[in-house]
C-alpha cells in the first residue's frame, strides 16, 4: 500500500508513529510522513518520504503557550489552548498542505485530534485511520475520565454526559468552525466521540498498564517504541555512570516554558538534597546547566530505552510515551505532569504502586521534589512493583500488531 502519515504534535506524539512508519517501510509498503521540517533528519534517517507540512516550528511561542498551560487548574481548560494555538492557529496551511500530500495514496494514519490531516483524507475521499496514546480519554462506561474516581458503570456513564456536553459547547464549535471553512461537514459531539476514525483507532498503548474495554473501532496494539540500534553513549557519559550508584533521571520531554533556568535549579536542590547523582537531560524546555555540577550530568536527548534502565527512578513528566518506557525500564517514578493526559498517567502510576503521588509543575518545588524521591528510594515495593509490570510488559509487540491491523483493514484492502 501506499501509506500517508500526517505526523502532528511533539516528540511523544511523532517518534511512536516514525516507528509505526520503519515497521511498515519494512513490511515493504512505500511511506510518506508528513511533518514540520524540525522531524526531516529522523523521518529520512529510517527511510521514508518526507512531506513538509506546517510552518516552521518556533520555540519561543511555544515555551509561552506553555507557560499559560502550566499555570491551568482546570484539567480541561489546557485543550482549549491546544485546540486554538496548537491545531487551529495554523490549521488552514496544515490542511492545505496534507491535501496536496496525500493525493494518490491508499491510506492514511494520523493523529486523533488532528482534525486539519483527517478533513484532508475525508476530501481526498480515502480511508483513514487514527491513533492516540491515552485511553483514558476515549468513552467508555468501564472507566471515568480523569479526575473523576471510577466508582460504577451508572457514576461514569452519568460523568461522561457531563464532559461531553461541555466539550460540545466549548471545544467543539471551534474545530467545527475549522471544518466548515475548509468544505467539511460539522462532528457531533466531536471531542469525545467524533475525533477517532468510524473505521480503526489505535490505541498505541500498554493493556497491562491500563485493561479497559472499548467499543470495536478502538483497539489497544501495545506500545510503539522507536528504535535506535546503533545508539553510541558519549564516553563521558559511560564514565559518570560507572563512577558510582544508579543515578536518578530526570526529563521532561517535550514540555517547555521560559523558565528553563529556573527549573533546573529547582531540580538541582532536589538532588542536593536527596543526595543522590542524577541525570538531567534538556528537552525542550532547556534543562540543564554548563556549571559542572557534582554527581550531575547534564545532557540533550539519550535514547530512553537504553537510559532509563539505568536509573534508580525516573522523575519525568508523564507523557504517554514516556511512562511506557519507564514501566518497560522496571524502575519506579515521580510524575511531574504539566498539562493534559499527564496528569491520568501520574495518577495511575501512581494506583499500580510505582510511583509517589503525583506532583503538578506548577506546585513544583525543591522540598517537595526531593521528599517524593526519597519515598520512591525508601519504599522497596515500588521497585518491585515496577520490576512486575515491565516482565508483564514485555510480552506486548505493538508494532507488529499496529502493522497487522492496518494491512487488514478491509477499506486499505479494497
């Protein structure tokens, strides 16, 4: 087949689908992936056609748009910023461009909330498929959306009319709007039910983590991890380790804000404290800092299947992606979420006993930080807790059964 991937979103939202996009170029099905240009070295590193898409990414607004998220209480209000400044700001171009990509293609995949690349197939009339990474937004009366505790099948049913009349009346009409304006038809209820493709959506994460059954278009494939086989560590690096205990890790992933500096420190008197060494890798937020600091190594990205394995415990901030490789790692968190499905990944973690209780970026805190770390270290069931559910874990191959799906879903055979 010839397969369009429109690639939207950050790094935790990209790699599972280059990955997704190396198993197919090996299943000998031609690629192209669509993305912003800061992707093009990654998408033609594993083989691809790269299709830019977008506009330039610019770090600065979106270290701004963060910090507005950041600040939100409202576990809900964030996707009205993702919605306008991350989706629909530049919708229009994401659209046109997607449309000129995925003419002459068989199939294509994309995001569930990337409503611009799904419009794009429905006017190019082709069968699409979509693929999101947490569960716990999906609809289902087996479980209730985060916050809320999921007491019985009648309370979640009753929380998800809730949540989804207020989505119809404040995120909806806004991805409507987008719609009718490029030829498309409005989506009832679109933000809780509308969004995932009629025909297949994968769940590209762990049934282990989170058992919950859904109705028949939305199937759990496991975990889509990119690999990188021929990943060096730098010798500096090997040295720092080899130079004492596991050290912690530290990474927020794709999360920014103007506060980089800032929040190094916070990080940096966390260790302190605990008196542990640690790694602190940058991401986009910037962490990090050029002092030489002792038992800290500060660095840019490090593939997470070969790091975290080496940790005592990983505080990150809980994106989808990143938990998996933690849980896949066998170590045990401390959750740092900022915005989003963040915070129902801390909060399950954190039920299954490996990880402290979640701690909000904007309660962030050296004091707080360093007493969750040092009930992670002193609390030895939650290392073998975590040593559990990475061994349940390791039996799941997501890749290999996102692939079989999609070669036999019957419109991409047709």
């Amino acid at each position: 087949m010839k397969i369009a991937i429109a690639a939207w979103g950050t790094t935790g939202d990209v790699y599972p689908l280059l990955a997704l996009a190396a198993q197919l170029l090996n299943r000998e099905h031609q690629v192209r992936v669509c993305a912003p240009s800061i992707y093009k070295d990654k998408i033609l590193e594993i083989g691809a056609d790269f299709y830019e898409v977008g506009v330039v990414f610019d770090l600065d607004e979106f270290h701004q748009t963060m910090d507005t998220m950041i600040t939100m209480r409202d576990p809900m209000a964030p996707l009205l910023v993702i919605a306008k400044e991350g989706i629909l700001k530049r919708g229009e171009k994401w659209y046109n461009d997607c449309l000129a990509a995925m003419k002459g293609y068989d199939l294509v995949i994309c995001h569930s909330i990337d409503i611009p690349a799904q419009e794009a197939a429905i006017r190019n009339d082709l069968p699409w498929i979509t693929v999101t990474y947490c569960p716990g937004f999906i609809k289902t009366p087996d479980n209730a959306p985060y916050p809320f505790p999921n007491w019985s099948r009648t309370f979640n049913r009753i929380v998800w009319k809730l949540v989804r009349l207020r989505l119809k009346y404040s995120v909806d009409p806004l991805f409507n709007q987008f719609i009718v304006s490029v030829g498309g038809k409005p989506r009832a209820f679109m933000a809780s039910d509308e969004m995932y493709s009629p025909y297949l959506n994968l769940i590209a994460a762990s049934p282990t983590l989170c058992p919950i059954t859904f109705k028949p278009n939305h199937i759990y494939t496991g975990v889509w991890h990119l690999g990188h086989p021929n990943y060096e560590p730098p010798s500096d690096l090997m040295d720092f380790l080899s130079d004492g205990p596991p050290p912690i890790v530290i990474t927020f992933g794709s999360m920014g804000g103007s506060d980089g500096k800032e929040t190094t420190d916070i990080l940096i008197d966390a260790i302190k404290m605990t008196n542990q060494r640690a790694i602190i890798q940058a991401g986009w937020g910037l962490l990090g800092t050029q002092k030489t600091e002792p038992n800290i190594y500060c660095t840019d990205y490090i593939p997470h299947q070969w790091l975290f394995p080496q940790a005592r415990c990983v505080v990150h901030h809980g994106g989808a992606g990143t938990t998996a490789s933690v849980c896949r790692s066998k170590v045990p968190s401390v959750v740092v979420p900022h915005i989003a499905d963040q915070f129902y990944w801390g909060k399950l973690l954190y039920n299954l006993g490996v990880a402290s209780k979640s701690l909000p970026r904007r309660k962030l805190t050296s004091k707080q930080l360093a007493q969750r770390i040092d009930q992670v270290l002193e609390t030895p069931t939650m290392s073998e807790r975590a040593e559990s559910l990475g061994t349940q874990m390791e039996s799941e191959d997501g890749l290999t059964t996102a692939v079989e799906l999609i070669e036999s879903f019957p419109m991409a055979e047709s």
